[in-house]
C-alpha cells in the first residue's frame, strides 16, 4: 500500500503553496518499509477510525437513493432536497467544528462529538419515514460530519511535515475509501440476508460506526499530536489569538483565498454521486439488491489512487493534479450522456468517478494545510471544506429541479456544460493570477 517516496519537492504546488516557503532539498529515496516506519501513529489511527465510520456510512450512503426513492416513494425534487441535506449540511457547522478545535487544541474532543453524533443516526432512521423526520435526522448526521472532518485533518497535518502533507492525505484518504469499499459490499450481504433488510442494515451501521469511536478514544493522541515544527500553536499566547474573526481573516491570504474560490465554482458543477448511480442503475436495468454495489467501483479507483496521486500532487503540484480530476470527471459525464447501455462503457465512468476523487479530496486538503499556521489550522481547512460542500448543496438542489423539470439527461448535459466552463476558467485564472503576482513583485523592487 505504501509507495517508496522518492521525489523532489517542487518549488510552487499550485494555490496551496506556503509563499514563503523555501523549496526542500531532494527527498533521497527510500524503500516502502521505511516509509511506513516514517509515517506519523497519527495518519494510521485516524486512518482506521475512518476506515470503520465509512463502513457504517457508504452501508447507508449505498442504499440511501434506493430507500428514498423505490421504498418510500420520493420524487426526485423531494431526493434533491433530502440528497442536498445529506451532503452539504455538515457545512453549516464545520467553521463551528474548526473554531472548537482550534481552541485549546481540542481537536480529538471535538472530532469524536461528532463520530458519536453520526453513530448515533444509524439506529434513528429505523424511526424516520417521511420526508420532515429523515431530514432531520440526516441533518444530525452530517453535523456530526461537519463537526469531526475540520478537526480530523487538522491532526493529519498537523501530524506530517509540510512536504508529505500530500502522501499523509493520500494515505488517510486510502483508508477512508477502503471503508467505503466494503460498506456497500456488506450492504449487499445483509440486504440479501435479512427478511427486513433495511431495519438489519441500519442497526449492524450502527455497531460498525460504534467501533470506529472507541478506536478514536482508546488510541488517538490528544493535545501534544503535533510536530515540532508546529510546537508552538500550544503556546497560551497563541491560543487566545484563535477567533472567529482571526478564523474569516485567513482569507485575506491568498492562496487560501484563491483556493477556496475555486473549490466553491468546481462545486457548484459537482453532481451528487446518489443522482449518478441511479442514472447508471436505470441505464442498466439493474435489479434493486445489487444498487449497493454501484460505488463500489468508484472505491476501489478510490482506494488504489489515493496515495499515488498524493505523492504526485507533492511533486508535481496539488493544484495541476486538483483540476485533472475534475477534467476526469468532466469525461465521465460525457460518456454517462451517451445512449448506449454498455456495461463497459458504464464501468468506465464508474472508474474515472473514483479516479476524480482520488485527485481531489485529499489533495484539496493538502494544499490548504500549507497555507494555514498551526494554531488556527481547523479553521482554515474548515473555511475551504465549507466553500465546496456549500456548493455542492447548492447543485444537488438545482440538479434535482432541473431533474423533476427537465430529465435526466438534459440536466446532466447543464451540469457537464457547468463543469466544462469552471475547468476552462480554473486552467487559464490559474496562470494569469501567477503571472499578475511576478508582475507586482517586480514593480516592487
């Protein structure tokens, strides 16, 4: 799983780039052994917690369309809104999850309020039949979504040094989506075991997402996690410095501001995954106990490209490889609007749907930890959190509208004309921006 780390950190990795940090010295290479030697207990700890919570999640998040739409009968505006909940209300409370965190650097306290919130939902949702009882209990999941993700990444880089934040991300992410693999698969054994399947799913959700927090309590280091490098965000001084308005003001950075920007626009043509997979299911005719397995193919991508687009994110730039994927993305979309019911052609979207992620999700964060100091680490990540997940609330939203008023096709060819126009604008403000910035630093001097 871990890859030998033998590259030499580049001099600028795009808009997370720390601009006065110094280029590294060549990284001598190494073999995989010592590189997982070198690896932070950290990553590792975090790694497993999220390894168990996304079994118990994707169980849930693979069946979710299926429940909502053929067992209780929702329309797919009623889906839209529920699907928007699902995946853009944690980033009501991230900015509040980040600021707790930063304050006293209570980051594990605060993460596992919100690992136990969400452990917690599983069994609700047996209680839960319409549309007003199953939006407030998936508003209580993802709060606690967005209360432990800040806080979370936060110990990761706090954890890795400024050139492995790519690789540690990488890692992590890897294991996250090993969890994510699984869940669905196990979904699909209890679907098929179970007389109430549904009922059965929820509650061993819930044993699985119980596991993951006691690792997070038994194992998990408390203050004193950081680097010494980082050292000082302990100092009390520096603690109190931490404020909402010291928080909000890390945008007048620039390569946090630039960043976040860009993940609200990519966002906002970012199609939830739950639409797509009951697109590929309809296209396929597929029976409804093998819905679960849909993601399954976006893990796996997930899962094996992790760490190898991380390290090369480190290497050749995060921000080059955060927009790759989306140009990924942005080929997926276009295969699913052809009219051909070709499994082949299917998985490939699948493929390239992991692929996408792989290239983005923890390299979005790797980037954003180099521009944030230390003590006000989970607010900056959280900040840029925020910006995506409020955009892609706000497409999960329009997707399903324009699904109800349009159909299917016709809204995923908008939001592939959305997605095309955000890349193009990414490519080219990207060199513009770096070439006005040469041009002021010269006038200066």
């Amino acid at each position: 799983m871990y890859l030998a780390d033998a590259y030499t950190v580049p001099t600028s990795a795009g808009p997370g780039t720390d601009p006065g940090q110094q280029a590294a010295a060549p990284t001598p290479r190494v073999t995989p052994r010592a590189v997982a030697r070198a690896l932070p207990r950290t990553v590792l700890v975090l790694g497993t917690v999220s390894l168990l919570t996304d079994v118990s999640a994707e169980m849930v998040t693979a069946v979710l369309p299926l429940y909502l739409v053929a067992e209780l009968g929702l329309s797919p505006l009623g889906f839209g809104l529920l699907d928007g909940i699902y995946n853009g209300f944690s980033t009501l409370v991230r900015l509040v999850g980040g600021h707790l965190a930063d304050r006293g650097g209570r980051h594990k306290a605060v993460a596992a309020v919100g690992y136990g919130l969400s452990a917690l939902c599983k069994p609700a949702l047996l209680l839960a039949h319409g549309v007003a009882s199953i939006g407030v209990v998936l508003a209580a999941d993802r709060t606690g979504k967005g209360l432990r993700t800040a806080p979370r990444d936060a110990m990761i880089s706090l954890a890795s040094s400024a050139e492995a934040q790519g690789r540690s991300f990488g890692i992590h992410r890897a294991m996250d989506t090993a969890g994510a693999l699984l869940g669905p698969i196990i979904a699909f054994f209890v679907m098929r075991a179970a007389v109430d399947g549904f009922d059965a799913l929820f509650m061993v959700s819930f044993c699985i997402a119980m596991t993951g927090l006691a690792v997070l309590l038994l194992f998990a280091p408390g203050r004193g996690h950081a680097t010494a490098q980082d050292a000082t965000a302990q100092d009390a001084r520096e603690e109190a410095a931490v404020s909402a308005r010291a928080a909000f003001g890390l945008l007048r950075r620039p390569d946090l501001r630039w960043l976040a920007l860009c993940a609200l626009l990519l966002g906002l043509a970012t199609v939830s995954d739950s639409f797509l997979y009951l697109m590929l299911q309809r296209d396929l005719a597929m029976p409804r106990e093998w819905f679960p397995l849909l993601p399954v193919a976006t893990a796996g991508t997930f899962l094996l490209l992790a760490v190898p687009f991380g390290q090369a994110a480190d290497r050749f730039g995060r921000w080059r490889v955060f927009l790759a994927g989306h140009v990924g993305l942005l080929v997926a979309y276009g295969l699913l609007l052809v009219p051909v019911g070709d499994a082949a052609l299917l998985a490939v979207v699948l493929v390239l749907h992991g692929a996408f992620y792989a290239a983005t999700d923890g390299v979005l964060m790797a980037a954003a930890a180099v521009s944030v100091p230390a003590r006000l680490r989970s607010s900056g990540l959280a900040l840029v959190q925020t910006a995506q997940g409020s955009a892609r609330f706000a497409c999960s939203l329009l997707f399903g509208a324009a699904w109800s008023a349009w159909g299917d096709r016709a809204a995923l060819a908008s939001a592939t004309v959305a997605l095309a126009a955000c890349v193009t604008l990414g490519a080219v403000a990207r060199p513009l921006r770096a070439l006005g910035t040469a041009a002021s630093r010269g006038a200066a001097t």
